[in-house]
C-alpha cells in the first residue's frame, strides 16, 4: 500500500476520532489522467469520467454540501477497496449500486447530515473495516452484525459538546443485539456515543482484543463480558462508574485498563483474580483513597497512574506491587 493510501485512510480515522466537522482539504488533484488514489475536494458533483477508471482502489470525498449524490452506476469501480467521506459533504443516501462494490474492504464516513446508516453498507459482505462517525445519526441499525466479516469496527454518534453548544438533544444512542454475529471484531470502539449500557451480546464477539467504551454515561458492564477470553485492552474513561466493575475480573487475559475520569468509591474483592493487569490508568478520577487497597491484590500489576487525583498519597500496602516499575 502506497503512502499516499495510507495517508488517506490516516485522515479519514484522525477526522472521525476527533469529531471534527470542519472539511479536510488535500491538494487539487489532476483528474484528467487516471490514479490509484483519488480525492474528490472542492467539486460540487461527482465527475462521471472516473467510473471508468479501473486502476481505481480508494476513492476520498472531503468536499461540500452541493456535493449530494453519488452516481448510480459507482459499482463500475470494480477494484475500488477503500471509500472515504469527510468534512460537511451533503450525501445522505447511497444508490443501490454502491452494495455492488465487492472488493470494498474498508469504509470510512464521517457527516454532519446523515441520520441513518446507509443500508447498502450492511450488505458490503467482504468488508472488514467500518468507521462510522455521524453526530446526528438517530439509532444505528439492528442488522449491524450483518458485516460479518469485518475485524475493525468504530462507531461513534454523539458529540456532546458539540450538542450543549447548539442545544442539540438527540437521546442516547445503544448498540444492537446483533453484534453477537461479528465474530471476527479484534478492535470495537463505541466512544461518544452517550451509552446507558452494553447489550450482553457483547460477549460473543470472540475474537475481540481492544474495546474502547470512552466518553459514555455507563455505570456498570455486563456480566458476560468475561466471555471475551481474547481481550488484552479495555478503555472506560469519561464514563459514570462510581463502583469499579466487577465483571472485569473474569476477563482473564485483560492486560491494561483505562479508567480515568471516573469516579473510585470502592474496588469490590477479587481482582486477584486478574493475574494479567499489567497497566491500571486512572488520572483525573475522583478516588475514595481506602478503595485502593483492594487494587493491590492485583499482584501483576506493573504501571498505575493515579495523576491528577487530587491523592496526597497512597494508602499502605502498595509495597504488596512487586512487579511496580511506575506509579
């Protein structure tokens, strides 16, 4: 993959992670000559000339509000593998032929104008990349677990800065049963999407290793969480847990936990059990100082960062950490 592919991508997964609803602008591109690598910026319709461009793999669009529909026949970009859209372009539907691209493998959308998901991405049966950043999206569709190919997925609906600064009030968004079906999800990051709670069928999503649950209103995990035997990371921050969650102790192989921006009232017994915790992050978290001494039970544990926690200091016992290289 060539650098200018994977600078694309880049953008399109910086743009999407950090909410942005200004338009990513790359240089002009000369579309008079056929490229591997296109980038549609500035221009108010679709060029028709380029569906006939077999070379063709990834397709960016970082252009504007006029910019409001694709052609009906894109499936002619038959070796297209990664679609981009950014910044404020005004397409809200796709054409039925866009479910037609079978070599598509990654997707990546970030608008300020759609409000429902695109049917004609649940049926990108090969593809295994989605990232999904729409802040005024009204539900996320109940057949998401239909891309059951996928091994990236990101999905994030709600900005709430964004909402306070414009008196936008869309309730919260949650993630549908049908997840159970995307077995083959290593990475799944559900940030900023005002989560109340996770569906239980989280815990079928075997193959999962990193999740990010960042910048909800969770307070509490399903149980069925210590389904995921193949989890190493798990990322809490900026949620509404006041109580650490209990269900985590039975994901065996979780390795680093982040839990900054919480609250710590109490660490209930058994996190002795989580044999694996190397990496415990909580900074700016308001913590009970007595709740920690449950956290030195977590014997493995190699790096705690308690930064920004108001702590005059560490209750006793933290020389029981051992393996403690960085507090």
């Amino acid at each position: 993959m060539n650098k200018k592919i994977i600078a694309i991508i880049f953008t399109s997964i910086v743009l999407m992670c950090n909410a942005q609803s200004e338009t990513y602008r790359f240089e002009p591109q000369d579309l008079s000559k056929e490229s591997e690598v296109v980038s549609l910026d500035d221009v108010n319709k679709f060029p028709e000339h380029i569906l006939g461009w077999k070379k063709m793999k990834v397709l960016s669009i970082t252009t504007n509000r006029e910019f409001t529909e694709l052609p009906k026949d894109i499936d002619r970009l038959e070796n297209l593998e990664t679609f981009a859209m950014s910044g404020r372009t005004g397409i809200v539907n796709f054409p039925s032929s866009f479910a037609r691209l079978n070599k598509l493998k990654t997707v990546s959308i970030f608008s300020v104008y759609m409000k429902q998901m695109p049917p004609q991405i649940l049926k990108l049966k090969n593809l295994e990349e989605l990232r999904f950043f729409c802040p005024y999206l009204e539900n996320y569709p109940e057949n998401l677990g239909d891309l059951q190919n996928l091994k990236i997925l990101s999905l994030a609906g709600r900005n709430e800065q964004a909402m306070k600064e414009n008196a936008f009030k869309y309730p919260p968004l949650s993630i549908p049963k049908s997840i159970r079906k995307l077995k083959k999800v290593e990475t799944f990051s559900a940030a900023n999407n005002m989560l109340q709670n996770l569906p239980d069928e989280i815990g079928e999503m075997k193959s999962l290793k990193t999740l990010n649950l960042s910048k909800n209103h969770l307070k509490n995990l399903p149980e069925r969480l210590s389904m995921l035997k193949n989890l190493t990371e798990i990322n809490l921050d900026g949620n509404h847990f006041r109580e650490f969650p209990v269900a985590l102790y039975y994901v065996e192989n979780l390795t680093k936990i982040s839990y900054s921006n919480n609250t710590i009232t109490s660490i209930p017994g058994g996190i002795d059990r989580m044999k694996n915790l190397k990496y415990f992050y909580a900074s700016k978290s308001k913590i009970v100082p007595a709740a920690l001494n449950e956290l030195y039970n977590a014997s493995n544990l190699e790096v705690i960062d308690f930064s920004d926690c108001q702590l005059e200091s560490m209750p006793p016992g933290i020389e029981k950490l051992k393996n403690l290289k960085q507090l």
